[in-house]
C-alpha cells in the first residue's frame, strides 16, 4: 500500500503553534506521499485550513495562489502591538470606549477596494530579502502600499474591548493590517489577537480534518479523505479529448482542437485527469502541467 502512488488533495484543520511546513510535514508522512505542497501558508499563531497537495497534485497547487480566502479575525481594541498581531510585544495601550454602532460605521469605510501597507513583519521581499528578515534587525526599508479587495466585512461579535470579524477577500489581504488600521480609524489602535482562515478558493473548512483525526484513521482510510489533483483547478473550464488526441497530449504535443481560446483543465474520453494546458487563437492545444504517465 505505501508503494502505490499518492496524488492528490488533502484539506487540514491547522491548529494554533505549529507552522504550516510542520503541518505539511506531518500529513506527507502520515499519507505516506514522496511529495507534497500547500496552497498558502497559516502563520503559526493562526488556525484553519491549509489546503495540501500531495504528489502529481503539487504541480497544479499555483491555481489557488490567487484565490480569495476567507477568515474568522478577532481583533483585540486598545492595545497595539508590534507585529500587529499577539506575537509582538504591546507598543502602546489605550480606553477603547467604541461603541458597535461606530465599530459598524468604521467597517464601511474598509469594504471594496482599499490600499494596504504591508506590514514590517511580512514574508514579502525587499532586494531578495523577507522584510521580516530587516524588522528582525532595527532596519527600516520602503514599503509601497498595495491595492486589495475586501469582499465582505461583517461583525460576528462584540464584547468588552473584542471584536470578531468575518472577512472574505482577495490574495495579498493582510488581516493583521486590516486589525491595525481599523484600530487606528477608531482612535484606540488595535491589532489582531486571533485568526481562523475558514476558506480558500471553492474549499471550506467544514471538509477538512485535524492531523489528530487524520492519524487516528487506518491508511487507506487516511488516502480516502484525498480529493482528486483536479480539484485545486475549481471551476476552471474542462476540454475532453478523444483517445488519440489525448495520447499526444498526455507525450507534450500540441493539438488542434475546437475550442475557445484560453486555459483549460484537460480530460480523456473516460473521464481521466490529464493537466492543464492553453488553446490559442488557433485553436491549438499547448500543454502547460501534465500528470506523469503511469
């Protein structure tokens, strides 16, 4: 059984403390793969779902990177910190007197387009080096703000000085920024004290399992929870090949094929995964990704 070829998607319930490549490593062993990838990391303090590619599937994790994501926030008033999150020490500490009405107010103005300045903290590089590698050492380097998109925004709970939020938005949203910012347009400052990532792309948190649960099962039961490699490619458009078009395909060749122009996830007659690839305006089909003959 632990010879058999592991290709597919697994979708984890991260807990709080471990880093997602821990995370990763775990469920590599755990299912027995010889490859492995996630979609998107979850800073260790964070909780949720960490979607895993394991095998042929690592090659089509990229279609997730632009994915939008979804998340449970829970932002701490009064208190800013110096990561923006739970991890940095307390910069500075207020009365957070804001009542829900202006905390429902002040959630307006954050909905939509907005502009973000990434944080000092964050794993974005600056001349081949993570920012968070220069704030490590007292050095400050530029910043640019960057556009992103707040899908919704919507108050979940508000207790004491604790707001928790539900957020859906596009790549690139930093949630602690939004905290911080949020905090500073209610003249308290704030930061973002929990974090709960609930989705990613067409994947939800209610199908993924913990690596307790996951452990828990007998292998082949553990493989059963994989979902096919497709799956990471969503609602992208399918092409279905007849049998000799889909052998030269599956060997790198380009075909011709009727079909409209652009990136397509590829099919044989009895319904096999084959990859991805792009039609042009002449109606070829170039490979892009292809799963590995077996």
């Amino acid at each position: 059984m632990r010879d058999t070829p592991v290709n597919g998607v697994l979708l984890i319930d991260k807990p709080v403390g471990p880093s997602s490549n821990a995370v990763l490593q775990t469920a590599k062993r755990l299912l027995g793969a010889k490859r492995a990838g996630h979609t998107g990391t979850l800073d260790p303090l964070a909780s949720g779902l960490l979607v895993i590619g394991l095998g042929e599937a690592t090659k089509f994790a990229g279609a997730l990177l632009g994915a939008d994501k979804a998340y449970l926030a829970q932002v701490k008033l009064g208190e800013r910190t110096e990561t923006g999150d739970a991890e940095g020490a307390v910069l500075e500490r207020s009365e957070a007197t804001t009542t829900r009405e202006h905390l429902l107010a002040m959630l307006d103005h954050f909905r939509g387009e907005i502009e973000q300045l990434p944080p000092r903290h964050a794993a974005i590089k600056y001349q081949g080096r993570p920012l968070y590698a220069y704030a490590r050492r007292g050095e400050h380097v530029p910043r640019s703000p960057r556009p992103v998109v707040i899908r919704r925004l919507e108050l979940e709970q508000f207790e004491g000085n604790t707001a928790r939020l539900f957020v859906e938005c596009s790549k690139g949203t930093y949630i602690r920024v939004l905290a911080e910012d949020l905090g500073a347009a209610l003249g308290c400052g704030a930061h973002l004290s929990g974090l709960e990532r609930t989705a990613v792309g067409p994947f939800r948190i209610g199908q993924s399992v913990t690596l307790e649960a996951l452990e828990a099962l007998a292998l082949p039961e553990r493989r059963a929870r994989l979902l096919p490699p497709e799956a990471l490619l969503g609602s992208s458009p399918r092409l279905t090949l007849e049998a000799q078009l889909a052998a030269k395909f599956r060997q790198g060749q380009a075909v011709s094929v009727i079909s409209e122009s652009g990136n397509v996830a590829v099919f044989g007659e009895d319904g096999m995964f084959l990859g991805t690839g792009e039609v042009d305006s002449c109606r070829t089909l170039q490979p892009k990704r292809l799963l590995a003959l077996q």
